[in-house]
C-alpha cells in the first residue's frame, strides 16, 4: 500500500474537502482507495454519504479493541471510509494518548488491512501540530501540504516542514512531500502575487496548477458527497484530476511495498 498524508499548517484551506476529492479521481483510474479521517471534527465522512448519526470509526474501534475491519464503510465513487468515529472528550483523550505513546501505531494498524501493494490510502489530519499529525507522518510514504496563496499560509510553511523533516524524512521509505495551492481566486492581484512567491520558492514541489476556488464545493458538500460526483464538468474538477495525476506522478517512487513496522 501507499500512504499519503494530506496535512496544512493552517485551518480553513479545504484540506479535508481536497483529501475527499483526490480520493474520488484515485478511485475513478481504477486505483482501491481508503481514505482514513483523523481528524477528530470526523468530516471527511461526511463527503462519501456515510450517514450523519453515524458514531462508529477508527478511535472507537482502537479502544474497544475490535478489527479496523468493522469500520469501513463504502462511500460514493468507490471509496472506502474509515472515519475518525464520535467519541466523548475523555474517550478521546484515551485515544490520543493511546496513539501518542505508540508511534507506530498507525503503520501497525494498516498493515492488519488486506490491502495490496497498489492500494492508496489517503489519510486526512487535523491542521497545524498535533499527535494526529505526527501518527499520520510517521507512517506516510508521501505527505501533500494543501496551502492557500496568501500571506498567512506563506508564513506557516516552515512549521509543516518541520514537522515533515522530523517525523517523515529520517525513513528510508518516505518518498518526499508536495504542495498545492487550493481555493485560488485569480481575480485577485494578491493571490497572484502570492502565488508566484510560492512557486519560487517550492519549486517543482508545487502542483503546476491551482485549485481554482469554485461555490460547487460547499454544495457538494451539503448533499454529501464529492465535487467530482456533483459537478464532474466544473473548472474545480477539472482542476482536480489534474491534480490526481500530479499526485501519481509526484509521489510515483513511493514505496510500495508494505514496510517492517516491528
């Protein structure tokens, strides 16, 4: 399998709604895709018709000790959900210090999912430094930095990175991280102006395009599914699978093949 964490140093970049979305292009090239929420806001669900009073999920599974087997949902386009699940504060305080004092958790866990060597799974975190994030680095073999271009996410790049260089890059099978630049309004002079700031500065790193900012998004959402199932002929899908294919393309020397995790 190949693990690609989607993380932002910031809130409000639409990561979880990017996450669902490349899930969705993956899934439609024929690739088996699992996208894995931990986030504890468990949204990313809500993007694959997983019903709302839904409680069950990945954190209640990994205390109750049941098989991550029982929790898998299948979504809209193909995708297999594993949700972060709804949990009360103390039970995710448990979890949390559960995953924080066992950092191959993570790894561990997937590797008791029959998964194959081509499967992606796509793991979405919650913004900024969290255990969450550091689980999800720990065992991800590619990591996609979703920022916005303007000056507040310009500023925050240097915390993922660090994050990313601690827990990500020491491993040998770690392939490398990319970055795309989401909910770009090319109407504005400042949003170009940083866009280019980026590009000079992260290089090949960044997704040659951008995800342009579009309102299908948030309708999508609210019919609870994904962009690409709601509207497959806007610009912002079209901006998508252009970004899958960068993706399968970026993180192509990923390693494939399931890691020791002993």
């Amino acid at each position: 399998m190949k693990v690609i964490t989607v993380v932002s140093a910031k809130g409000g970049v639409g990561k979880t709604t990017l996450a669902a979305n490349l899930a969705s292009v993956l899934a439609a090239r024929g690739r088996r895709v699992i996208v894995l929420d931990l986030d504890p806001q468990n949204a990313l669900r809500l993007h694959f018709g997983i019903p709302l009073d839904s409680i069950d999920g990945i954190s209640r599974a990994t205390l109750a000790g049941d098989p991550w087997q029982t929790v898998m949902f299948d979504g809209v386009d193909g995708v297999t959900v594993l949700p972060y699940g709804a949990v009360l504060e103390d039970d995710r305080r448990r979890f949390e210090a559960l995953i924080d004092r066992e950092p191959a958790w993570l790894a561990h866990s997937l590797a008791t999912l029959p998964l194959d060597a081509q499967d992606i799974v796509i793991v979405d975190t919650p913004p900024g430094s969290s255990v969450y994030t550091r689980t999800a680095l720990t065992a991800a073999h590619f990591a996609l930095n979703v920022v916005l271009a303007d000056a507040a996410s310009y500023a925050a790049i240097p915390l993922m990175e660090r994050m990313i260089e601690n827990y990500a890059a020491p491993r040998q099978d770690f392939g490398g991280q990319g970055y795309v630049v989401n909910q770009v309004d090319q109407s504005r002079q400042l949003s170009k102006d940083v866009l280019k700031v980026l590009r000079n500065m992260l290089g090949p790193k960044v997704f040659p395009g951008v995800i342009h900012q579009d309102e299908g998004v948030s309708e999508s959402l609210a019919c609870d599914t994904t962009l690409i199932h709601y509207d497959p002929l806007s610009q912002a899908a079209a901006d998508l699978r252009a970004c899958g294919e960068w993706l399968l393309s970026a993180a192509g020397s990923m390693q494939a093949s399931p890691r020791n995790v002993a």
